[in-house]
C-alpha cells in the first residue's frame, strides 16, 4: 500500500505527519525498532556532552568566566552588547573549563555594556 493510506506500517497519520520517522537512523522520541536509541551523529562527536556557565562578569573590556563540563576544553560564542541590547560584535573563543579564565582585548568599543554567551 502506498503512503498516507492509514496502514499499520505506514508512519501513523495520512499525510505523512512524522516524515522523519520513516527513514533508517533518524532520532525519535519514543519510537520502537531496529534503530538505536542513542546516537551520535558525525558533527557531534568529540563533543562535551553538558557544558554550563557558571560565573561571567564583564568589566573595562575584558571578560572573566568559568564554565563547568567534563571535557578539557570548550568553544564559546559571546555576544558583546550596548545599551540597548543590540549585539556590536560576536566573538567566538576556546577556553578551559573547571577554572576561572580571562578573556582579554575582546573589543576596544566603550558601546558594550553587557555580554551573553553561549556554549557551542
């Protein structure tokens, strides 16, 4: 029988509602089969698995953080903001985590007033 025909085999719904369920290898919540429960795609691998940020403060142009993972190392991205929130720069960096790191020389903008950052 063809797709969207409402078959037992057929993914479900008419339509096709959960195109991705359907293909070999694809990650869904809850589904049963032959596939693996938990994959790793290529992209990721190496990867820290949970990274947070624990302490960041921004003052006279450079930024003091400490980020919490199991890995050595991780990549972060942080958004150099003015007054009004808009973002002036993005700044993309690699830092030890489990200690305190300082960031120097990030921007010589006296426009930034905050930062946000984000572990990649």
């Amino acid at each position: 029988q063809g797709p969207g025909t409402g078959s037992p085999g057929s993914g479900g719904g008419g339509g096709g509602s959960t195109p991705d369920a359907a293909k070999p290898g694809s990650q869904v919540a809850g589904a049963t089969g032959t596939a693996p429960t938990a994959r790793v795609s290529p992209a990721r691998s190496g990867k820290a698995a949970k990274a947070r940020v624990l302490y960041a403060k921004y003052r006279k142009g450079s930024l003091t953080i400490k980020v919490s993972s199991k890995a050595k190392k991780v990549k972060i991205r942080i958004a150099l903001r003015n007054r009004k929130g808009k973002t002036v720069k993005t700044v993309t960096r690699t830092i030890r985590t489990n200690r305190q790191v300082t960031l120097k020389r990030l921007t010589k903008s006296k426009a930034v007033k905050s930062v946000r950052i984000r572990v990649l």
